[in-house]
C-alpha cells in the first residue's frame, strides 16, 4: 500500500515539475528583453523587414567581427532567417516582416525586442505598451531612415504630376479612366497595400484621409516589390510603395496645396519636403533593452548604418552638402540669401508645438555636428532659416519661423557646442505642404541648414 502511494506522490510530482517547466517557459516569452528562439527578433513591417533590417541585421553581426554571416528565407513567407558565428556562439536572428501592427504586438507580448514601422506608433499601441515604456520617448523610438511612397504608373504612362485630391479621387474611384487625366481612353486599375502595411496606413493619412475611403476594387498587396512588379505590366495601373521598390515602374511627381510639385528625389525626402515622404522606425523598451538590442539600434544610427540605409534604397539620415535647384515658386529674395551656400539633407522639425525640437532633429544635432567635424568647418559656416504654416497674419508667421530657427541655433548651442551666428526666418513661404491641416502645418513648420562654400 505504502509502494503504491509513493508511486502516485512521484507521479504528482513528475506532473508539478513538467507544469512549472511549461508555466516557466511560457513566462519567459512574455518577459520584456527576453526571447527564447532567437538571439535578436524583429517583427513588423515589411516595407522595413524585407531588405533593410536584415542588412542592418548583417552590417551589426559583421562589425562586432562575427563570420560566417548568412540571410535566408525562413520557412513563411515575408520572414528572414539571419545566422553567424559570434565569439565562438551561433548567433540566430528572425525577421518577420507581416505588417507594422504585427510589431507592435509581438514587442507587447515579449515576442520580439524590436518592433519594426513605417508609421508612427498610434495611439492604441502606445497604450498597449504604456506599462512597459513609452514608446514615443527618445530611448524607445528610434528613425532609421527616410522612405517617400513613390506614386506609380506603367513606364508608357504619360502623366507627369498629380496634386493630393486628384490622386485622392483616383484611389477612391471617383476617377476611373486614364482619359480624364489626359491620357488613354482605359480603365484606371488601382493597386494598394494590406491593411496591416505601415505604407497602407501612411498613404491612407496622407493621401485619403477622412474625406476619401479606397475603392474596393483595387487590388491589395502584402509586398512592395510585387506590387511594383504589377504595375510596371499593367498600362491602365497606378499604385504607390516604397523608394526602394519603385524597380520598373515610372514614379509621378507630386504636390499638396500650393507647394510645387515634387518627385522623389533623395535631397526632397530626406529633408521631408516630398509631400509623400515618411520616416521608418524601429521601437524597443528603451530603458529595458538588453545589451544586444541596445548595441544594434546604436549601430543602425551610427553612419555605418545609414550607409546600409543608402545602399537598400532608402534615404540615408547622414548629412551631406548638395546643390538645391531652387525652383521659380522660390521668392528672389531667398535665392540671392542662399547664392554662396549648399543646402544640407536636413530638415529639423518639432513636436507639437513651435519649439520643441522632435526625436529625429535631437539626433540630426549629432549628425551635423559630425557633419562639420568631417568636413572641418564650424558652426560660423551654417546658416539656419526657419518657415512657418500660414497664419492669421504674415508677421505672426514671420514671427513663428524666427522662433524656430533660435530654437535650433540654442540646441546646437547647449548639446553639440556649435555656435551658429546666421539664422533668419522666411515666415509661411516656400511652402510645402498644404495649410490648414496638422500634417501640412507640421511640415511646413521646419528649419533648413546651409553650408558657405568653400572659396
């Protein structure tokens, strides 16, 4: 009797210890920072999960000296595979790349370290998140690169340019054959992202917002690249993705409002003058983050990593000195005042509100000051000059893009020592955005940097 009760105890037992180990695992998938299979795990987006964080993934294993470093496609599909030999380790890393939604789940439920998006974090995911971080914080959220939607249209297309409501009209089917537009008598075939897409929300935005819905019979894609692919066959096509996939497809200019129309040319998307441009981000735990996912953020900022950036597709964040063509819409006045400067690929933008400088300007701070560290200038050869949306009156907006030049001139100032004498403020012109709405207001609200030539 004795015998059979001791066998019934060790059974028990048996069974406690298998429940805990099962209760222990399962806990460990939802601590922050933690993740059993993989020793970096970013899900999310797929305009930043196809090729871009793999490389970013593979330039950080290659830097910290790993060999061997390897990216394959892992058993779904939109999923990457990155392995290497790391201080003697195997070091495995996945990207899965389903959708900006997706990556913010997976980051809330200890899935992965690092949420992947090409939109910025919406309110309801900031909740889902608030007992672990903030994700609108400078340590959580962090601007990888720069991506415009190029607007796209089969290479016979004749169609130059297009403002936002026509091509609002477009995609909700208001305007349905190509023959309206100027073109051939055909149909307008619509092609778009997913629903989970990052791009499909960053176009919904910025293109259909609250007055427009899609029409349903557009056609919707879960990759970029296919979608281009589609397009670029389809004479009666129009759809929009990312820089990086625009392939054979021809890219149509665009402009918001009064502001001139734009293509999406390097200097227009990273200095966010493309009315259609977006940043890419990555999200963590900011302050939780453990010392592998902390190492890799700091290296995708670092300019090792824009130089990744650049060579995916995207717009590096790194700062250099080019030659603006300053279009005819550009008041004389202004031309005369930059005539001995080159602009720099930076826009320094705000929060909400005219001064406070936003995550990616506090970071641009360090880029410039890098910037003329390379090229061993000071801050005696910059020149700020500040804008403003459209106010009640024109000293009021004069007023306003001062403001925002001094609050720039101060940062330099106060977090990088550089001492910038010329600032000035050209007050709500040279527009690029449409007035009115928050979207065109926060990025018509911008402080431009130029650099003295050399003599």
């Amino acid at each position: 009797m004795s015998q059979r009760v001791s066998a019934v105890q060790n059974a028990v037992v048996r069974r406690l210890r298998e429940l805990f180990t099962l209760f222990f695992i399962a806990a460990l998938l939802t601590v922050p920072g933690i993740v059993a299979a993989n020793d970096l795990e970013i899900h999310g987006s797929n305009t930043v999960g196809a090729a871009l964080a793999p490389a970013l993934i593979s330039g950080f294993l290659k830097q910290q000296g790993a060999s061997d470093v390897q990216i394959q496609d892992a058993t779904q599909e939109n999923e990457k595979q990155i392995t290497a030999q790391l201080s003697g380790d195997r070091f495995e890393a996945r990207v899965a790349a389903h959708g900006s939604s997706t990556g913010f789940k997976g980051l809330a439920s200890g899935a992965a370290q690092i949420a992947a998006a090409s939109r910025p974090a919406k309110q309801k995911e900031v909740d889902l998140m608030a007992s672990q971080t903030d994700l609108r914080a400078r340590k959580s959220e962090h601007i990888i690169a720069i991506d415009g939607l190029a607007i796209l249209v089969h290479p016979s297309n004749p169609l130059a340019k297009l403002d936002k409501v026509t091509l609002a009209r477009i995609f909700a089917g208001q305007i349905d054959n190509w023959q309206a537009l100027g073109g051939r008598n055909l149909p307008i075939h619509v092609y778009a992202r997913d629903e989970r897409s990052g791009t499909w929300d960053t176009f919904a935005s910025l293109v259909l917002g609250d007055n427009y819905s899609l029409t349903a019979e557009a056609k919707r894609y879960e990759s970029n690249d296919q979608l281009s692919d589609d397009v670029s066959k389809d004479p009666a096509g129009i759809g929009f993705a990312g820089l990086a996939s625009v392939r054979d497809s021809k890219v149509v200019a665009i402009s918001d409002g009064e502001s001139a129309a734009l293509l999406p040319t390097r200097l227009n998307v990273a200095t966010e003058d493309y009315p259609l441009s977006r940043r890419l981000y990555l999200y963590s735990l900011g302050a939780a983050d453990n010392h592998t996912t902390t190492a890799f953020l700091e290296f995708v900022q670092g300019s090792a990593g824009q130089d990744i950036v650049q060579e995916t597709g995207y717009v590096s964040q790194n700062i250099q000195s080019v030659e603006d063509s300053l279009g005819d819409s550009v008041p004389q006045s202004l031309k005369t005042l930059t005539a001995h400067y080159r602009r720099l690929s930076v826009n320094f933008r705000f929060t909400e509100g005219r001064t406070k400088l936003d995550n990616k300007a506090h970071r641009d701070l360090e880029r410039l000051k890098q910037f003329l560290d390379d090229h061993e200038a000071k801050g005696s050869d910059l020149m700020l000059i500040g804008y403003a949306d459209k106010q009640s009156n024109e000293l009021r907006a004069q007023m306003i893009s001062e403001l925002r030049a001094l609050a720039v001139k101060k940062a330099l100032r106060d977090e990088q020592a550089v001492n910038v004498q010329a600032y000035t403020g050209y007050g709500h012109y040279v527009p690029v955005g449409g007035s009115g709405g928050s979207e065109g207001a926060s990025r018509n609200g911008r402080v431009e940097v130029w650099f003295r030539k050399a003599e």
